[in-house]
C-alpha cells in the first residue's frame, strides 16, 4: 500500500528520527539517499522528534558525524514543544525535571528555573538521571501541588541494541503512585503538529508526515488530516498494523525506497 509518485509529489515533510532516519548511534539504509533528496528537490522538511535528550544543535551534530549534513533549524523535539507550552501555561514558572540537558536547556530559553522544593510542574522525559530517588521526590512534589508532565507518550524506543523504555514508561511509576496522570506535549498531541506546519510554512494538504509508530506519528497525522507514511525500520511491525482502528495511508520498508 504505497504510492511513491503522491508522497514524492508533496511539498513539505514532517519527518521523525528514531526508527526512521536512526536507530541509536546507527544510520538507517538510504537515510542519507534520502535527505540528499529533499535538499535537491527543494522540499520543506522538518525532523520532529519526540525525543527530549538532545537539543536541535546536537542533533545536527549527532548526524554529521552518521555522514548526514542538516542544520539546526530542521529540527523540533518534544523538549522545544514543552517548553513552549510551559511558557505560556505560565510564563516564569519553576520546575523539577527528570531529563537530559537538551530538555533542561529548553526550559531555561524560555524562563522557566529549576525547583526541587515547591516547583509549578514536574517534568518528565527520557534521560540517564532517571533513578528511584528523583521518583521518590517526583512523586511528593506532584501529591503537594506540582502538576505533572510528560515530553511525550512513547512506551518504548528502537536502539541499535533493541527496545528501550520510552518517556511513557518512565512517567507510569509517577502516575500510579499518585493516581494523577500526566499530559504529554509530544507527539501526537495536535499543539507539536500545529507547531511543525508552522515551521514549515506549509499547509496540512501539501504535507506528509513519516514515522515508524503507529501510536504517535501515524494518528498525529490521522488526526491533523496530513497524509501519513508508516516505516517498517522501527518499532512497528507489518503484522501489528490491522489491530489499530486507523490505517497509514502509505506503508515503506524505510525512506530509501522515497529516494530511489
């Protein structure tokens, strides 16, 4: 279920990283190929990734040294996306943050300060400082008052090694203790979407959005009314595909055959 004349012929591309240009610290087949293409047929693109660990700048340096040239510009992650809805939630708030630099350096642009004491928001995203200890704290913090948020819904990831846990994961333990659940900003919350077409100057219907997760890309398109591309290069399998109740309208082993 695919046609490659109709996705090659649209003007804008939302594009997600993780599963569909990488997996870890390994490019994917033709991600190059393909990126090349996009540069060369004078296609809007954006990569918009739910990730938080990274900010724009490092993810442009993470592909250079995978042999992909992308300036920080074409980048959008989940980190920037909470942020920004932060901001205007409540301009100069305070937070405690479970998450990686690029998550915490986004919250610092926009105003916001680091609080382990009585913080506005607990914020919650992928990184290595996640420990039974910051839950413990995110946990108390949340019960007296801070509400909870989550970069995005994502249960798992695709790593060169495997599955990892995801953002969705690491926020569950959070939930359940406090019977509170947390408002994920990431995709496919419609505010990210809107955000990406606003960086693209782009319209919905000159636009495709290509992703490798059913429960994050795919329905984020589904449910701006952007024409989807699901990618078989991450962590959805072709099997899995009939169990969910909305259909990808194009189905790729990756973005290399785009590029062909």
């Amino acid at each position: 279920m695919k046609d490659l004349a109709l996705i090659r012929a649209k003007k804008a591309f939302i594009i997600d990283m993780d599963g569909v240009i990488y997996h870890g610290n390994s490019v994917l087949k033709g991600a190059g190929e393909f990126v090349e293409w996009l540069e060369k047929s004078g296609k809007a693109y954006l990569f918009l990734t739910n990730s938080s660990e990274r900010s724009p700048l490092e993810l442009s340096q993470k592909l250079d040294r995978l042999g992909i040239s992308v300036e920080p510009e074409h980048f959008y992650t989940s980190a920037l996306a909470t942020a920004g809805f932060l901001a205007s939630q409540r301009p100069g708030g305070s937070v405690f943050v479970i998450g990686e630099p690029g998550l915490i350096q986004a919250l610092y642009d926009v105003g916001f300060t680091m609080n382990n004491v009585n913080p506005d928001y607990v914020v919650v995203g992928e990184g290595r400082g996640y420990s039974l200890e910051a839950i413990e704290r995110a946990v108390r913090l949340v019960l007296g008052g801070a509400r909870l948020i989550g970069t995005n819904p994502d249960i798992t990831g695709p790593t060169e090694a495997g599955i990892v846990p995801a953002c969705g994961s690491l926020v569950a333990p959070i939930e359940m203790s406090t019977g509170i659940k947390a408002y994920f900003v990431g995709k496919p919350n419609p505010l990210m979407m809107r955000q990406g077409l606003r960086r693209l100057n782009a319209r919905r219907e000159d636009t495709v959005i290509i992703g490798d997760r059913m429960d994050t890309d795919i329905v984020a398109g589904v449910e701006s009314e952007i024409e989807t591309v699901l990618v078989l290069s991450g962590v959805t399998t072709l099997e899995e595909i009939p169990s969910f109740p909305y259909q990808p309208r194009h189905i790729l082993e990756g973005v290399f055959e785009i590029a062909e």
